[in-house]
C-alpha cells in the first residue's frame, strides 16, 4: 500500500520527462530506455552529491573543523547501502538527498536571523522532500516549533517582534 503512487508527487521526475518529450520534440524519436535510464542514474546521482556537499558545509558550520566533517560526510558517502542507491533509486536517495539540504537550509535560517531568501529556500526544499516522502513535513513542524519557542522567549525577555520574525510562519 505504501508503495502506490498516489502517496507520492512527481515534481522530482518532471524534469526528466521534459527532457524526454524535447528529446522527441526536436529529433522526432523516442529516447532510447539505454539513455533514459543512464540520464535518470546520473540525475540522482547529482543531487545526491550536492547533498553531501551541502551536508558537508552543515557539518563545518557546526563544528568549525574540517576533519568532523569530512569524517561526518565520508560516514555517508562510504555506506555501501547509500552509495549504491544514490546511482538508482529515484524515490529513497532523493529523499534522503533532500532531507540533507533541508537540514543545512534550516541551519541557515537560524544562523542567519530568518531572512527571507534562506526562508525561501528551506521552504523550496522542503516541499520537494515533502513530495517524494510525505515524512519529511516532520522538520517543517519542528521548524515552527523552534520559531515559537524563540519567539516566546523573546517576548518574555521584552524583545519586539518585527514582520521578519513572523516570515517564515508564512512559508512554511
């Protein structure tokens, strides 16, 4: 049951099929299967890569040392499991992918005092992970729940609450 599709959105393999359907567009032939599949490995494979990557400046911004990070990003990248899945699986590895940039975009909001291009992205890259895992509204709800908690403390210690405060309730 949890394998339909329904449960699922598509905006992952959009640009896949766009590219597929300009490929016919121009040529007038239908890619090969050889070509849609090498061009889907590669497509996941590359998103997973800027994962770790952004996984990577995650760690280093965390910890300010890059040995933990790069032992932090290899600890991934090294598992047999991941590194085979992140050649195929449309579904799994974009997901996972998506959860490591939308960590180190939530990392950004707070490091940044919530402004608005950061709150955009975390937004943009939590509703793509929502599509391939519905899962992944767990970190939007406690995103809203740390903006509360420092919101609430800022009040009890006389702070004003400005519209900047209040953007990413909107967002997310």
């Amino acid at each position: 049951l949890a394998d339909r599709p329904l449960y699922y959105g598509v905006a992952l393999q959009l640009p896949l099929v766009l590219v597929e359907d300009v490929f016919y567009c121009v040529t007038g032939h239908v890619m090969a299967p050889y070509h849609v599949y090498h061009m889907r490995h590669l497509y996941v494979w590359l998103i997973y890569y800027g994962a770790l990557i952004s996984f990577y400046c995650l760690l280093m911004r965390l910890y300010r040392s890059r040995p933990l990070a790069v032992i932090g990003t290899l600890m991934i990248f090294l598992f047999p499991r991941f590194f085979a899945q992140s050649f195929y699986d449309i579904k799994d590895m974009l997901f996972v992918s998506l959860v490591m940039l939308n960590l180190a975009c939530a990392q950004k909001v707070f490091e940044s005092g919530r402004k608005a291009r950061w709150c955009l992205l975390f937004a943009l890259t939590s509703a793509l992970a929502v599509t391939a895992r519905v899962v992944a509204a767990v970190l939007d709800v406690l995103m809203l729940l740390a903006f509360a908690w420092q919101d609430v403390s800022a009040i009890r210690t006389g702070e004003r609450i400005t519209a900047r405060r209040l953007l990413p309730y909107v967002l997310i």
